[in-house]
C-alpha cells in the first residue's frame, strides 16, 4: 500500500523503508526501480485488455508521462497545431478525483512521442473523434478522470500479468521511457527537458544512475 502512494505521488518516501538494515539492503534509493525495455513495452501495450487502456499505456510510455498527466489529457492535447507527433502537458487528475495543475511549472510542456509508441497516439485520437476539445481523453462513464488505482487494477497490473511482466506501478512506464537508449542518447539538456524536470541533477541523480552504460557513451562521446 505505502509503494502505491510513492508510484501516486503522494508521499516522497516509504517509511518502512527506515527500518531496513542498511548492511542487508541498501538504501531505497539506491536499490534499482523497475523498467523495461521498448520491447517489453510494446508488448506490455500490445497485452492491455482494451483499446483505451492500450492507447494510456501506450501514450504514457512514450512521452515520459506521470499517471496524473496521462488521465488528465484532453483531447486538445493530443492535436498540437504545430507538432503531429506530440502532446500538451497543461493539467493533471489530482488523487482526489479533481483537476489541477501539474506537478511544477517546468511539466507544462508540448512533449514528443517517442516513434515506437506513435501509433498508440494515433489510436487516442481515433478513440476521441468527434468529443468536445476540452473534454478528457480517459474520462470516467461521468465524464470526469478515471481512478488511478481502479486503472491499475484492471488495465496496467492485467496487461503486465498478459505480458509475462513484473507487476509495477504507473511510474515504470516514466522510468522506463527516460531510460530508452534514444533518450538517453540526448545532451543532459534535452533529456532534462523531455523529462521537464526543474534541473539536470534530479534527471541524473534518480534515473540516469540507474543506467551506467548512458553514462559510459557520454563519457566515450566527449573524451573519444
């Protein structure tokens, strides 16, 4: 239960995670977090039972989404008027069922979607044809944003069963998506700004630790 309010963002750390004996485990934050690779996630999309939980997925994965940010999109949101393979970051669906801004200022964004996971913004918009602009792409049968835990259930943890995949929160897909190799093949700026995190150091210091060989072919890259 306390694991489910860290992946929500409701609480920054596990309390229980203070009794473990730092001589047995290491600290939570450095035990590796989950993360699949692009094939794992696309078969993870592929095993969603449904064509809205697919598109979710999907759309989450490849742009780096937060679970809030991915039930709070409308359907304005999937059509830039500038980039065809992007969405608009501008809200989110709080907890409590409610909408509200996003996590900081630096997550309002247009973000590009990662090509391997295009289609699935192709089908988000085919799902929403002909729905008002403002109207919210995941919306619940009252048109209001979906439950995070009832999508977890039975889209997420139901896809990860099909697929054969560790069961994870929502936040794997953002981990994953910031640990892809064409992600991490950017400059720390641009992976900075695809994750819109405020700074470098909080993209480096809790994702990219997680991936030596990102940092090993910056290394080569610069010092040849």
């Amino acid at each position: 239960a306390l694991d489910r309010e860290l992946d929500a963002e409701r609480i920054k750390a596990n309390p229980a995670d203070r009794l473990r004996v730092a001589k047995i485990l290491p600290a939570a934050e450095d035990r590796p977090k989950p993360s699949f690779s692009e094939a794992e996630l696309l078969r993870l999309v592929a095993s969603a039972p449904n064509d809205e939980a697919r598109a979710l997925i999907g759309v989450m994965a490849g742009a780096a989404l937060r679970i809030g940010e991915g039930l709070g999109l409308r359907v304005m949101d999937l059509h830039h008027h500038e980039y065809e393979h992007a969405v608009t970051v501008a809200q989110q669906a709080l907890p409590d069922g409610t909408i509200g801004p996003p996590k900081t200022d630096s997550s309002v964004a247009t973000v590009p979607v990662l090509p391997a996971f295009r289609p699935f913004l192709d089908l988000a918009r085919l799902l929403t044809e002909g729905r008002e602009p403002t109207a919210l792409v995941f919306a619940s049968a009252t048109g209001g944003p979906r439950c995070r835990s009832t999508v977890q259930d039975s889209w997420l943890y139901r896809a990860q069963d099909a697929a054969g995949l560790q069961r994870t929160g929502w936040h794997a897909l953002r981990r994953s998506a910031l640990l892809l190799p064409e992600v991490t093949a950017l400059s720390p700026i641009d992976q900075r700004d695809f994750a819109r995190h405020r700074n470098v150091d909080e993209t480096f210091n809790v994702y990219q630790r997680q991936a030596p060989e990102a940092t090993a072919r910056r290394l080569v890259d610069a010092l040849g």
